[in-house]
C-alpha cells in the first residue's frame, strides 16, 4: 500500500518538474500531473534500462530519478504534439 502512496508522491512531484521545464500554457489539474510523472518515470525507467540493467534485488535504478523526469517531459512534448 505504501508503495502506491510513495509513486502518486513522486509522480506529482516529476511531473511538476516537468511541467516547469517544458515552456507552455498547458492547464493540467492534480491528477493529470501525477500521470504525466508517473508514465513520465515508467518512460524514463525503460531508457534506463537500455543504457544499463540493475542489479537483481535493487529496489530502484540508480538514474531512476533523473531519469523519470527526462521520460514526464517526453510525454509533455508527446501530449502537446498530439493535442495540437
């Protein structure tokens, strides 16, 4: 249950990230800034994984941070381009 608590968390958080990184008017409430963070991560954990995989048992990709707002501000630049 925590688990599910913690990605809401920081998906609003990397998506918050995002959103100030990429320039734009977009009007996203609470709940579409959390799915942009957290698509954004499970975006930013699949590039991870490219370049390099984690070790069996780690809880988390050392990148995995960065790595999630790279993939939210991918997806800000996808959902502009599709919208428009």
């Amino acid at each position: 249950m925590f688990h599910i608590i913690w990605s809401i968390i920081v998906g609003f958080v990397v998506g918050l990230i995002a959103r100030w990184i990429v320039p734009g008017a977009e009007h996203y409430g609470f709940i579409m800034t959390t799915v942009v963070g957290i698509v954004g991560s499970v975006i930013g954990g699949f590039i991870g994984t490219l370049f390099s995989k984690p070790t069996p048992g780690q809880k988390f990709h050392t990148a995995g941070f960065l790595l999630s707002i790279v993939g939210a501000i991918i997806l800000v630049y996808l959902l502009r381009f599709i919208q428009h």
